[in-house]
C-alpha cells in the first residue's frame, strides 16, 4: 500500500516538529518520493545522521509502503 505525501509530512513533523518539509511525487505512483527536510535538529549532525533522523521518524515505512525517498536534509539558516 503506498503513502501519500501528506502522511509523510506528518510523520517526519511529529519526530522533529521545527521542521520546514516539501514532499514531491516524482511518478505521481504515490511510491516514489523526493523530500527536502530542513531543521535546526540536524545541526552538528552528519548527512548520515540526519537521513537516519528522518528514517527514524518514518518509523519503518521505508521498503514497504514507502517504496522510495530522495532525501536532501540541511539546518536552517538561522541556525
């Protein structure tokens, strides 16, 4: 069963709940997916670590209902 963005978002926000979330459907399948996570939480963290926050965050999704995730994360500004 695929998930929709909407979900997506949602997950990730309850996990890091600054977070600046855009979700793009790339095959409009609702299987393939290209995120873009900003957060303040990612700051000192590697790239691994923060794709692995947002793994976290997705709680086991990904692989199964959530077939694919291109992922680009990065800290605020601001921060």
């Amino acid at each position: 069963m695929a998930m929709d963005a909407g979900t997506i978002e949602r997950m990730i926000r309850e996990t890091l709940p600054d977070a600046r979330v855009s979700i793009e459907d790339l095959r409009g399948d609702g299987d393939h997916y290209a995120a873009h996570v900003v957060s303040s939480a990612f700051k000192g963290k590697s790239r691994v670590q923060q794709h692995q926050m947002v793994y976290q965050a997705l709680q086991g999704k990904m692989g199964n209902e959530l077939h694919a995730l291109a992922l680009q994360t990065s800290v605020p500004d601001d921060a």
